[in-house]
C-alpha cells in the first residue's frame, strides 16, 4: 500500500487541513491524523460502546479503544477486516459483513460512519442505525454529500444532502451538530489531481504510445471499441477538473450528529 509504506499512514480516508498547514502529498499523514482527532472530539460525553461501520483498516478503531472505548466494527471486506484484526486483536469484534446484514445481537451508545454512509442504502443506514442504537444513542455521520449545484460533477460519491435531510426526518433522531467541514476537507482534490497529472497520465500515455507505435492496427481498433469508455476515464481523471474547487462544488463534506429519542 502506498500509503502504508511510502507516507507511513495506516489511513485510508481523507485529511482534514488546517489553515497552519500547507496542502502537500507529503502533509496528509498529519492531514488524516487531524481528521481523526476531530471525529474523537466530537464522541458524545458518556458514552462508551461504538460501531464503526465501515472501519477500514482499523485506526481509528484503535484511537477509540485507546481512549478507553468499547468499539466493534463492520467491514463487508475481507481483506481489510483481516487487517483490522491484525490491528486490533481480541480488543474489538469485527462483524465481516455488509451493514445490511449485520447481526451484531448488540445495542451501542454511538453508530459511527466515517467516510462509510456513502456506500449504503439511504433507508438501509438509517433503519439499522436507529435498531442497533441505545435509547439516548448517537448517531455519528463523517462523510460527504451531493449538492443541489447545476452542471455534471467529475466526482462520483455521496448521497444527496436535500435526500438524507429528508429521509431523517422521519426517524425520530434530534440533530446536535451539522459541522460544514467541506473547506477543511476539499484540498484532499488538489492532491489527488496533482497524482493524476504528474503519475497516472505519463503512465496512461506510455501505455498508449506502446500500443500505436508495436501494434497499430490493434490499438486503433481497441481505441475505436472502447472510445466512449478511454473518453470518459480521459474527462473523470485527466481533465484537471478533479480539484479543490469542483469538490466544493459539487459535494458538502459534514460532520452530522444526531441522538435517538
């Protein structure tokens, strides 16, 4: 893993970049570790039993179960809750499964999705979410949403905001804490971009030039069968359009807390 290895991280989600700190590659270790201090900031006074749904390879399970939590998570891969395992030992169970299908046969004071929500049926979350919560528990949303803003975003990803406002709003869950951290978290984009421009497209390039200059016939037949896919990956990753700026755009990333009644 090139995070692993090369920025000595075991974070797989985005940073969180303070105004002290300046936007590069070589930043988003620092960047993660400030992304994951602020979920912790932001666990509810009393409570001790989590689920970190979608726990990735487990850090920040471990930052909760250092700080004296009781935490189990949920990964519906098992490659990674191999690695959490790995991580966290006998100090945590973790379900590997979908959210959907978990039975844990447990209730938590805190539901936590971070980075995770996305990638869920919007019903789905949100039932399970309010059976697996104590009376009183709390349910922990780090994650970014659609906006309502005109044009086609270059970035997949999100449920839409407006949607989730109103699907919560049948569910009887009191909202503590809507943090917009879209600024903090939008310069994650501006990095991913520079990748892109200066690692993945030479390497798109070479491969492309290999194929014309050693088989021709084949390339420009491939290229033909397959122009609306090249077209595509060519727009989504090597048009610049993936940045800061169009993240912003596009998507509202935010800290949500909400208490079950």
């Amino acid at each position: 893993m090139i995070s692993r290895n090369f920025l000595k991280t075991e974070s797989l989600h985005y940073g969180y970049w303070t105004d002290d700190l300046t936007v590069d590659l070589i930043n988003l270790p620092k960047a993660q570790e400030n992304y994951d201090n602020f979920i912790v900031s932001n666990i509810p006074k009393g409570a001790k039993t989590i689920l970190d749904v979608g726990c990735g390879s487990g850090n920040l399970a471990l930052k909760l179960i250092n700080k004296e939590y009781h935490v189990d998570c949920v990964s519906p891969s098992s490659f990674f809750a191999q690695h959490a395992h790995n991580l966290l030992g006998d100090r945590s169970h973790i379900f590997t499964c979908t959210y959907e299908d978990l039975k844990s046969g447990k209730l938590y004071d805190v539901i936590l999705f971070s980075e995770s929500f996305q990638y869920i049926k919007l019903g789905n979350a949100l039932q399970n979410s309010f059976d697996l919560l104590n009376k009183g528990g709390y349910l922990l949303i780090c994650d970014f949403f659609k906006t309502d803003a005109e044009g086609e975003s270059p970035l997949g990803g999100g449920h839409r905001l407006k949607k989730f406002y109103d699907s919560i709003s049948k569910y009887p869950f009191k909202l503590i804490k809507n943090i917009d951290i879209t600024r903090e978290t939008a310069p994650n984009l501006d990095i991913v971009n520079e990748m892109l421009k200066n690692v993945a497209f030479p390497i798109w390039n070479l491969t492309l030039n290999y194929l014309n200059s050693n088989y021709p016939i084949m390339s420009k037949v491939l290229q033909w069968k397959f122009r609306k896919k090249i077209n595509k990956i060519n727009l989504k990753y090597f048009s610049g359009q993936r940045n800061a700026e169009s993240f912003a755009k596009f998507k509202s990333y935010r800290l949500l807390l909400y208490k079950k009644a």
